[in-house]
C-alpha cells in the first residue's frame, strides 16, 4: 500500500522538482541578461555573475531533490550517477560562487577605501 502510494506520488513529484528547476534556472539567466543590458547603459554596477550562479544553484537544488526523489523509486547504477553528477555540478558551482561574493567584497572594500 505505501509502496504503491510513493510510486503515484513520485509520478508528480518528480516532474514538478524537474520542471521548478528549468524555470528557476530561466528566470536567474533573464534577469541576469536583464542587468547585463542595464548596466551597458547605466553608471549603477550589479553583479551579474553572482545573480545568475545563485539562480544556477538554487535551480540545480530543484534537480538535485528530483534525482534524489527518483533513487526512492528506482535502484539502478543510472540513477546513482546522474545523481552524482549532479551533486558534483552544485559542488562546484557553491565554490565557484563563494570565489565570486569573495572578490566581490575585496573589490568593494578597495573601491570604499579610495
């Protein structure tokens, strides 16, 4: 019975986690061309760069519960890699956006110093 009702669940489940994670990740790259585009004609500087990561990361946060979701369901070798795979990009794109905000705040801290 319970098995059974996971099973329904995760149809839904699944593919909403899925489709959250690619409108997620398109609104982070509109927006993120949005300021783009603002800030070639606009003295007022926003980092793009860490407005699209952070919408990368919080897409790929979507995925990540949709593939973990999935490893209930199925217990193949498949789904553990792309699993990992996917853990593997949030690794890297979390360490990529701490370097960001980091040099974003040297750069802010020189800039306030002169």
């Amino acid at each position: 019975m319970l098995s059974r009702f996971l099973e329904i669940a995760l149809e839904w489940v699944v593919p909403i986690c899925e489709l959250i994670a690619v409108i997620v990740i398109l609104i982070a790259v509109g927006i993120a061309f949005f300021y783009y585009i603002r800030n070639l004609f606009t003295p007022e500087e926003r980092d793009v760069k860490i407005d699209l990561m952070s919408g990368m990361s919080l897409g790929i946060e979507f995925a990540m519960a949709a593939e973990i979701l999935k490893t209930l369901e199925k217990h193949d070798l498949e789904t553990l890699l792309v699993l990992g795979g996917v853990i593997l990009i949030r690794v890297i794109l979390a360490l990529m956006i701490q370097y960001e905000l980091k040099g974003s705040r040297n750069e802010t801290r020189k800039n306030d110093e002169q």
